[in-house]
C-alpha cells in the first residue's frame, strides 16, 4: 500500500489544517472547499487526512460499510443479522474523477448479473463506499452541476436514493465531502458554493526559509517514504486523539444564548442569503470549542468559525471576489465575553483565558497543538507540502490577509485574496503587470507597439441575447448550442459506451439472434440470451458549452465619448452569460499597430472580467490583425480542445486604419477566418445618425450575424423587434405581434420550436 505524506510534516497551512480537523470533528459541518493556486499541495493535505482520522468498526463482508449498530436493519442486500461479526478498518478516502458519471456517483443496475443471470441487483456507486469515510473531489469546479449538486443533496441529506433502470434503492451515506479547486480555472457558481460549509484559501509561501523547509521534507519523503513517516508518527497519533477527544466532547456542547445572539449579528452584519451560514458557524464554532479542549462556545471560536463559513456565502454575483471584511467582523463580535455560568459574571480567568480580547484565534494551551497549526507540537507547521505561509503572529490560526478583495494581486487573481502575511514580501505592489500578453497596470498593453490610451469602465452588466453556434455538435455538455451530450433527453440509440444503456434498443439488437443461439421459443422458451454485442447506449440531444472567443476594438474609434463604457459593459454582460453556460471563453484586443492575446482560452471568466476591466482605448484600428490573431488562437485550441465548437464575437465599429490597404486586408482576413468554418457574431458599435456601415459589410465577409450594439441586451432586441412588427403590421388589424422568442436563454429539453 502506497505511503502517504503525514498530515503533521506539512509547511505552514494553518486555516486549511484546521478546516479539515474540524470537518473530521463534526461532518455535519458540511465539508470543506478548498480554492488555491496550482502547486499548493492541496490534494496532498486532503489525503494525509485519512491517516490521521481514527479506525472505524464496520459489519464484516457488508458493501455499505454499515456500523455495529446498524445489525438487525435493512440494507440493499437485505437485512443484517444481529450476530453478525464487525472488524476494524481505516477510515476510506474515495476519490471522485471528473469523467464520473451519475450511475457510477449513485450506483444503478448490476448490468452483468441483470444479462447473465436475469436478475435484477443493485450495483453500489462512490456514495455507498464513501459512507463513514471521505469524499474527495479534486478539480470539483470542472465537474458537471448536475453532478456537483449530487453530491451536496447526500451530504447534506446522509442518505442517497436511486431510481432508474428498475431499481429502487435508498441507502446511508454519511461522509465527509471536501473538493478542492483552482479559481483559475473557473468557479462553482454561488448556489453550490454556499453548499460546501467551509472554505478556505491556500497560497504558497513567499519566505526563502519556508520554502527551503517545503524542499528539504518533499526530498527527504521520496527517498525514503516509509523512515519519513515513522519520524512523524508520534504526531500523527497526537493528532488522531485530539480527534477522538473532541469528537466525545462536541456532542455535550450546547451553544448559549450568547453565542447563538453573536452569530446571528454576524451573519445579519455581512447580509448572507437564507439561514444555513447561521447554522454551519454555529456548528463550527461548537467543534472548533471541542477541538480546544472547551466545553462551551467563546468569541474566538465564533470568529474561526465566521472565517470559514462566511466568505464564500458573500459572493453574490459570478464577479465577486470572495473575502471577509475582518474589522468588520470583529466590530460585529464586540469586545464582550460571554457570561461565565459557573459565577454568574464574565469568564475572564476560566480555561479560556483572555480569550475574550484576543484577536487571535485558539487557546494556545490546550491540545497536543496549537489551535490552528494541525501540526505536531515541536514543529508548530501544519500545512502544505507544497508551502503555505504559516498564520501570523503566533501559530493559532489567523484569516488571510482581506483588506481590499479588487487590489494588490493582478487580475488573474482577482477572485482570490492573498493569504500572504509577510511583511517583507518581495513582490512589489499589485504583482507586477500582467502576463500571456496581457495590458500592463500602467494602461499599455504588452505584446504590441500601442499609443497611450485610456480606460474606461463597464457599468452594471445585464441579461444578453442567446447566441449559439449552429448545427447540432458533440462537446462537453453545457447550457448554450445544441449538441449530442451525456445528459438530455434521448433521441435514439447506438454503440454501447460503458453506461446509459437503451434496454428497448438492446433487445431489439438481440431478438433476430436468439434462435441461432438456441433459445426456444414460446413462452417457456427461457430468458433472453444476450451477449456483448447487443448492447446499445441511448443517445442523448442536450445543449453544448462551446468557446466564445472575444475580439475587441480598442482602438482610437472605439474611445469617443462613451462609446467604451457602453463596449465593455456589452461584453461583460457577454462573459455573464457565458458563465452561466459553462462556457471557455478567450480575449483578443487590437489597437495601435497590433493585436494581442490578452486572455488564452480559459473556464475563469472572472480572469476575462478583470482583463476587459483593465483594457486601455486609444490609437489606429489594425482590424486585419485582431482577425488573424483570432484565427491563429482557433487554430490552437482546436488542437488542444477538438470536440468544443467556437463562437467568435467581434466588436467593433468597422473601420480599419493601420496600414497599407487596411480595410482591403481586414476584408482578406474576415474571409480567411470564415473559410474555417467558425460561427461569428459582429457586434457593431457605431453610433449616430450618419454611419458607414462598415460592421455590417464586415459581416457579410465573415458570413456572421451583424448585432447593433443596442440590440445585445435581450431587452433592446425585444423593443427592436417589436418597433420593426408593428411597422409592418401597421394598418393591420389586431395587436403587433411579439416575435422576440429568440431571446429566450434556452429551451426546454425535447420542446419544438
């Protein structure tokens, strides 16, 4: 069995050691997210996890890892004897692929027994052998939604239903669910975020020491696994009986009136939708009290509590940055303590010491460890073998750095706060300028010969018109272009793909076979022989997520009066809407004398959000170049991603003025792109009453559909149509007719149109 990096040898990742320590207390915390930069050893954390969580007793031989306890009830297989024998195993860590589907997530049909033997048997999925354990998603912000919610419904319900292919089955499944995830590469959307119970964010060290320790463990756990483990067992064991203690101890902790009245100001201060942030800090503030060795709720269990579970519950829209306000928080807990019940007055010389004033978060006297560390006591590092910082100041467990969630970390990184406490950080200020071709803090952009420009900025985005790509294509399931996708209704059926299976279809293949293969016929002919070669997988029409690929105008034209504001503010409403369908999208700008790629193909709109935010106006128009750049990037990512189908949105006025026969060479250049075959869209940006026309002439080479600027948000395209319906229907009879189905942003599965 492979050795796994101890939890108590890692470098400084004080929140997320405590998130998961008090996940392990309390599963009814709800799990934990947890977001960090690639190379912060977030899977490694997760896993040194399992070593360190106590045995569990389990029924011998059940496949539903059922307790003791549970003998003489019904499971799947039928009920459990109450003699049955128990035996002790470690607690499970099952890990979740991205490719999963909902049948292996949930289980379903027993295909092999329901062919071979006629019989119909259920085949447990991941949630079955995940009950008692942990389940672990990495990358959890590429998985589908649909399976994403999944898993949140049994977590929070601790039991799973199945209901397809004939069988009926409910089970337990009460585990720890935790998920980790780049931001980088695209976020959960709210509603699932605000369904994990904590979050934490993870970035790696800046300090040569801490770094220099990440390197010299990491070696030293290579070359010899199983010496390095033994060195840290003592600790391990440190840690797996604080978890014992504290599990015995939080079922006894009651929170006061008090404490219930503080949380409740706290959640009301940071105005969280619904009641569950209330509930989960509740329960959290209760296990981090057990985890401390307290048997009541303080102050500085309520503000390690709000640090988790609030964060990520402010996030209200795809563009916000989550973080905490931490003065805000702290104004909001006051500087009371809690009454003491033992005398009536305030606790200020019981076990909690000073807790009641001290910012920090832990007593740092009890446990075999400081209170945010995770980590064995002589070392005082619990965290990442990739580097984390530890916590400031001492080694309980202080939040991450939240002074202002828009600043200081590039845009890339816009969507994640900067967990780095070092004083003597050596990255200057806002991180330097941006990188793949990015625009500068300064207002140039990298990458192109550019005139000075300026910036503008985008005003409240609003709901866009539907644009798909036409066709029927075959990509990864998303909500924007028709498409033969795993999930939809079905439509027919073909070879057999692992799973899905079309019993009609299937049996259909292998009734013309049965006589060659000896079945009798009538009705005591016997079962139906079927073989491998009779399967068929239902194929299923849903929608598509396809790359929309951004090529902007950001030229001297496009700066006029407004004409920017309104620009960036049409596309953020555009990256809004690709958002919300799961799309890649990418950024190409042109001025100046060039083009640039100022956002690679990427799932992280809220990276193309912050780029457009800081993307300078000014300069010539080399319209042909921002074309073949787009081709360029196309022709790359269709190499990378074949199956994801592109939609090009150009923005722009038209006019092409950098160069040599440049409205002649952009005209080359559109036909060149419509030659590959790419859906596109010109969204035509001049305004006034005299105009040239040239966005609409730019269509026509492209052989896209030319939108007017105005006529983007799904609201103006309504009022345009019906203007132009009732100009035609004028000296009618009747009212205009409303054609604006079209904006609609998406149709029912299986409707007609």
């Amino acid at each position: 069995m492979p050795q796994h990096y101890p939890f108590s040898a890692v470098v400084g990742s004080g929140d997320m050691a405590l998130a998961l320590a008090l996940t392990a207390v309390s599963p009814s915390v709800g799990g934990v997210l947890i977001r960090g930069e690639k190379g912060t050893a977030k899977s490694t954390m997760v896993r040194a996890l399992a070593g360190i969580l106590p045995q569990i007793e389990v029924v011998t031989g059940d496949r539903f890892s059922s307790a003791p306890d549970d003998r003489g009830t019904d499971t799947p297989d039928g009920p459990l004897p109450l003699d049955a024998p128990t035996e002790r195993r470690p607690v499970r860590l099952v890990e979740l692929p991205l490719g999963a589907t909902e049948d292996r997530i949930a289980g379903s049909l027993h295909l092999e027994k329901a062919l071979s033997e006629g019989v119909t048997a259920f085949e447990p999925g991941l949630l079955a052998r995940a009950h008692r354990g942990i389940l672990y998603v990495d990358e959890v912000n590429l998985l589908h939604d649909h399976v994403v919610d999944q898993l949140l419904d049994a977590a929070a319900m601790g039991r799973v239903t199945v209901e397809r292919d004939g069988v009926s089955v409910e089970h337990a499944a009460r585990f720890v669910l935790i998920g980790t995830m780049n931001p980088e590469e695209g976020e959960l959307r709210p509603q699932l975020l605000d369904r994990f119970g904590l979050t934490v964010e993870v970035a790696a060290p800046r300090d040569p020491s801490l770094r220099a320790k990440v390197i010299r463990r990491r070696v030293a756990f290579d070359s010899d696994p199983e010496g390095f483990c033994a060195t840290y067992a003592a600790d391990e064991q440190a840690l797996r009986e604080q978890i014992v203690a504290a599990r015995e101890r939080v079922g006894g902790i009651e929170p006061t009136d008090w404490a219930l009245n503080k949380i409740a100001t706290v959640c009301a201060g940071f105005d969280v939708d619904g009641m569950r942030a209330d509930i989960v800090t509740a329960r959290t503030a209760a296990a981090h009290a057990a985890w401390e060795g307290r048997d009541r709720i303080t102050r500085a269990d309520i503000r390690v509590a709000a640090r988790m579970a609030l964060p990520h519950r402010r996030r209200r829209a795809p563009f916000d940055a989550p973080g905490l306000d931490e003065e805000l928080l702290d104004r909001l807990l006051g500087d009371d303590d809690e009454p003491d019940p033992r005398d009536g007055g305030p606790g200020t010389d019981g076990p909690e010491g000073d807790q009641g004033d001290d910012d920090h978060t832990g007593d740092h006297s009890a446990g075999p460890q400081d209170a945010g560390s995770g980590a064995s006591a002589d070392t005082g590092d619990a965290g990442d073998t990739e580097g984390h910082e530890p916590p400031p100041g001492d080694n309980a467990p202080t939040a991450p750095e939240q002074s202002d969630p828009h600043s200081g970390s590039g845009p890339e990184q816009g969507d994640r706060t900067n967990t780095n406490t070092d004083a003597d950080d050596p990255r200057p200020d806002g991180d330097g300028a941006e990188q793949d071709g990015g625009v500068e803090k300064d207002g140039k952009a990298g990458g192109a010969a550019t005139a000075p420009g300026t910036v503008a900025a985008a005003s409240a985005p609003y709901r866009t018109r539907m644009l798909t790509v036409t066709g029927t294509g075959n990509g990864v399931s998303g909500r924007r272009s028709r498409a033969i996708t795993t999930t939809g209704r079905r439509t027919g059926s073909g070879g057999f793909t692992g799973s899905d299976v079309h019993l009609p279809a299937t049996i259909r293949a292998a009734a013309p076979r049965q006589a060659a293969r000896g079945r009798k016929g009538g009705r005591d002919g016997g079962r139906l022989l079927l073989n491998s070669r009779d399967l068929r997988s239902a194929v299923r029409e849903g929608r598509e997520a396809n790359l929309v690929l951004f090529c902007v105008d950001a030229s001297g034209s496009m700066a006029a009066r407004t004409r920017m504001e309104q620009v960036k503010t049409a596309i953020l409403s555009l990256l809004l809407d690709a958002y919300r369908r799961r799309d890649k999208v990418g950024l190409v700008t042109f001025r100046g004398s060039g083009a640039q790629v100022a956002l690679p193909p990427t799932s992280s709109v809220d990276v193309a959000a912050a780029r457009l935010a800081e993307l300078p106006a000014g300069g010539r128009t080399p319209l042909a170049e921002g074309l073949l750049t787009a081709a360029e990037v196309l022709r790359i990512e269709r190499v990378r991603d074949p199956q994801r189908r592109p939609l090009v949105v150009v923005v722009t006025d038209g006019r092409a003025t950098h160069g040599r026969d440049a409205l002649a060479r952009s005209r080359a250049a559109a036909a060149g792109l419509a030659s590959l075959g790419v859906a596109s869209v010109v969204v035509d940006c001049e305004t006034g009453r005299f105009r040239m026309g040239l966005a609409s002439e730019l269509a026509t080479h492209l052989g896209a559909e030319h939108i007017p600027l105005g006529e983007v948000t799904a609201e103006g395209l309504t009022d345009t149509v019906r203007a132009r319906t009732d100009y035609t229907n004028a000296g009618t009879r009747g009212p205009a007719r409303d054609d604006s189905a079209r904006d609609e942003p998406t149709r029912p599965e299986g409707e007609v149109a």
